[in-house]
C-alpha cells in the first residue's frame, strides 16, 4: 500500500488525526499535488490550529509556488502559533524564512 492509501485509511478511522493529515499533505506536495496538499494543510490547521509544523511547510510549499503574499501570510500565522507554544525552534525556522521572503 502507498503512503497516501495508507494516510487516507487512518483518516478514515480517525479524520482528527494531525499527524496522519500532516503526512498527508505532505505527501500531495512532494507528488506535485500543491492545491491538495495546501487543503490538506488547511484541513489539519482548521482542527488543529497549534500544529505549528503545518503553518511551515504550507509556507514553504507556497513560497516554492511564487505564492509569496500567501506563504508571508502563513508563515505569520506560524510564528503566533509557535509563540502559543513556546515552540522557539519553530518560531526561528520560520522568522527566519519571513525575513528572507519579505522583502
């Protein structure tokens, strides 16, 4: 079984599940499938808005897409998430990233 097969059957027992949703959209970005994995990453920030890895790689697959306003504004969203939690790790990933983008 494929990875996304076998995401999409944790979803299914479990659609609340961030970690299964995370490697889901994962895996539709790193298949080329951008506006998939971006709802996917949605869908998990919706039901999870303290997932703080998923603000990032949502940024950064926007910012591969040229999306710069969109990956700005995710990443925005990212570090008050990261704040939230005192995830300082992912704060400076991702300030890190907003300086470089936001010019």
């Amino acid at each position: 079984m494929d990875k996304v097969a076998a995401l999409k059957e944790i979803l299914a027992m479990d659609p609340t599940n961030a970690f299964a949703r995370y490697g889901l959209a994962l895996e539709f970005v790193n298949n080329g499938q951008l506006e998939t994995g971006l709802a996917e990453f949605e869908t998990l920030l919706a039901d999870h808005p303290d997932y703080t890895p998923g603000y990032f790689m949502a940024a950064q697959a926007l910012a591969k897409a040229e999306r710069i306003p969109e990956a700005i504004a995710k990443l925005n969203h990212g570090i008050a998430s990261a704040r939230r939690t005192n995830n300082n790790h992912a704060l400076s990933e991702m300030q890190g990233m907003l300086d470089e983008i936001d010019r």
